[in-house]
C-alpha cells in the first residue's frame, strides 16, 4: 500500500462543515487534505435558494458551496477528488484508505460525511428511480414543467422543494402521514398560500405505478381509515429525511441506534484524534449552520490535538534526534 502522505489533519467529506473546517485548520497552520468524492458543497448543493444563512437573504446552493470552497482554497487547503474506503485508527498515526489501494495519513482526521436521503422501501421506487422517482428537485424538477407532481413528506425539504416544484409544475400534491407539517412556521405559511399545492393529509404511499413513460400514479393508503385510492402523477419527489452516512465511522466509536455518531462538545468521538462533524454527528438542528460550527469546532480542537501529540512524540524521542516538526 501506497501511502501518498503523512498530514496533521484530513477531512472527509466537502460540504459546509468540511470546508469549514478546512479554512479554520489552515488557519491554525495545520498540514491538511480534504478529501471529497463529489463536487463541494455536498447536500447543500442540491438547494434551490438557502434562506438562512447568516448574511446572505438568498443564495443558490451552489453559489454558497463555491464560496465555501474557493474561500477554503484561498488558504491553500489542498483538497483531493478520491474515494474513501476505510479508517483504520492507529496509535502514531491513523490512516484513511482510498479506493484505488493507496493511503494517507494523519494525527487527526475529521469525518463530514453527511447523509443520504431516506428510501421509502416500497414497489416500483428502486426500478422507477430517473423515471419519475426523485430525491432532488432541483436537479429533476425542470422535467416535470406543467405537469402534475407528488411529494412525500412533512418536514422543512418537503415544503422547500414543494414550493420550489411550485413554481415548474401544474399541481403539486403534498403526501404527508399526519395532518400537522413538521416543517418551520414559515416554510408552513407559504405552502399553504401556494395555489398550486395540494395536501393529502395522514396518507402514505404504498406503491409506485409506471406505464411506458414512467411514473403515472401512486397508490395511497389513508392510515386513520384505512380507505385507499389510486392518485395519477407524472412524478413522485421523496423527501422524508436522511439517513447517516456512517459507512466510514470505525468500529469502537459509539453511535445512537439511528446510527449517528455520539460526540462531545468539541466533537471528538471515542477514538482520539478522530472527530465527527455535520450531519453525521447527533444533534438537535441539522442546519448549513451547526454544520459550520461543527467544522470550527473540530479544526480547533484537532489543532490543540496535534499540537499536543507532536510535543508528547517530540519528548519521547533521544536528544540528538529532536528537531522542529517540518510540515
Ligand atoms: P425531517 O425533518 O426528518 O422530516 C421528514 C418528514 O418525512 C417528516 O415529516 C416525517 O413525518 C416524514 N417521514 C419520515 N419517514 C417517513 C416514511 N417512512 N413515510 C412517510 N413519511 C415519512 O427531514 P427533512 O425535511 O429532510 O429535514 C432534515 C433536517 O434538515 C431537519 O433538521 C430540517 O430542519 C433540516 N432542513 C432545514 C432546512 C431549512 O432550514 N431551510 C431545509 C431542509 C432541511 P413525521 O413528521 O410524521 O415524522
């Protein structure tokens, strides 16, 4: 195995936090590569228009992403376009494999590996999925211009991407299995002012149905009575959370049932010198926001880490052989 090079600190993962923490490492001096299989700026990049975001009213995804990152790069964070495969945590040092067989390493390593949206695990959702089945409306909505949409879900992405397919789409139905929106008071406001948007109020969908366009309707189910009926739709947006990215997180770090990493306050995790950020981590608001203050937090906290390890390596080694740690 290749080891391409020996880092004070590596991040995983190129959304808001990992940037984030990008610019406050370089900032500390710290010897780092961020390491992103995708474009920066992860999920965010998938937002139409992001409202609250200190500073700026609205701002595109993409724009806040390309900000983040060209603001980490002019630091000179080196980033680096590559899979990660694993972690294995190490005593000196601990070491983060890449797909292609190669390695790095590094006395730190911050994990922002975010989320990935929940499946709803029903027929024709997997076959149909590019045919009318979508998690991004964004990316997707432009296809469905004047024609009819459902969506699946109550909680803020719901409501945006709704109000956002609002603005292509002839009619968009809200499937939600309750009759109260778990999404903010104001996302709530202007959904139910939106003409074109209807609710189907304590409804799941139990199947995706297709003819040879795609996706044409939807099966329904009523939970309080039972009923169920058939709703015709051109396409079907699923927004009903996100599941943990914890593929890469080490055996031996402790995690919540849902999966998500248990840290302290500096985000550190049960390992030293590993910590875990964005929305991977346990925390109460998953927001562009905390997942930037996480990103802080844990570069500053890496920072004293290193330090730390490098002066107890440095104390451990025979007079003749100290010198200044080079980067
Ligand atoms: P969420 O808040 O967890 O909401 C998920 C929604 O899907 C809930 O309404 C839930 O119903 C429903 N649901 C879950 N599993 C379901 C199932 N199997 N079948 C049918 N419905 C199901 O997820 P989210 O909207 O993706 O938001 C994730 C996080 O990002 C939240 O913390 C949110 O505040 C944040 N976010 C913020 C913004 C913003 O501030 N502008 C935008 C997007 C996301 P119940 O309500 O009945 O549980």
């Amino acid at each position: 195995m290749t080891c391409l090079g020996i880092y004070d600190l590596i991040i995983i993962g190129g959304g808001p936090g990992g940037l984030t923490a990008g610019i406050y490492a370089m900032r500390a001096a710290l010897k780092t590569v961020l390491v992103e299989m995708g474009a920066p700026g992860g999920q965010v990049n998938l937002s139409d228009s992001v409202e609250n975001w200190p500073g700026d009213e609205h701002i595109g995804g993409s724009e806040l992403s390309m900000r983040m990152y060209s603001h980490a790069q002019s630091y000179g964070l080196e980033t680096r376009s590559d899979e990660v495969v694993a972690i294995e945590p190490g005593l000196d040092f601990h070491t983060v494999r890449l797909a292609g067989g190669e390695c790095l390493q590094g006395h730190a390593v911050i994990l922002a590996t975010g989320g990935s949206p929940r499946k709803l695990e029903i027929p024709g959702e997997k076959e149909l999925y590019g045919k009318g089945v979508s998690y991004c409306a964004v990316c997707d909505g432009f296809f469905f211009r004047n024609k009819t949409v459902a969506v699946v879900g109550g909680g803020d992405s719901a409501i945006e991407e709704s109000l956002y397919l609002a603005k292509l789409a002839k009619q968009v139905h809200i499937v939600h299995r309750r009759e109260q929106l778990r999404a903010g008071a104001l996302l709530q406001q202007r959904a139910k002012a939106e003409c074109k948007i209807e609710f189907v109020w304590n409804s799941v969908v139990t199947a995706i149905k297709a003819d040879a366009n795609g996706v044409c309707a939807v099966d329904l189910k009523n939970v309080q009575n039972g009923e169920t009926r058939q709703l015709a739709t051109d396409g079907i947006f699923i927004f009903i959370g996100f599941v943990p990215n914890d593929r890469l997180v080490p055996a031996g770090i402790r995690r919540n049932p849902e999966g998500y990493v248990i840290t302290d306050e500096k985000c550190a995790t049960t390992i030293p010198g590993i910590y875990v950020i964005g929305d991977l981590r346990e925390k109460y608001a998953r927001q562009i926001v905390v997942a930037a203050a996480d990103g802080c937090t844990a570069a500053l906290a890496a920072a004293h880490y290193v330090e730390a390890r490098k002066a107890a390596q440095e104390c451990e080694l025979p007079e003749s052989m100290k010198t200044s740690w080079a980067h």
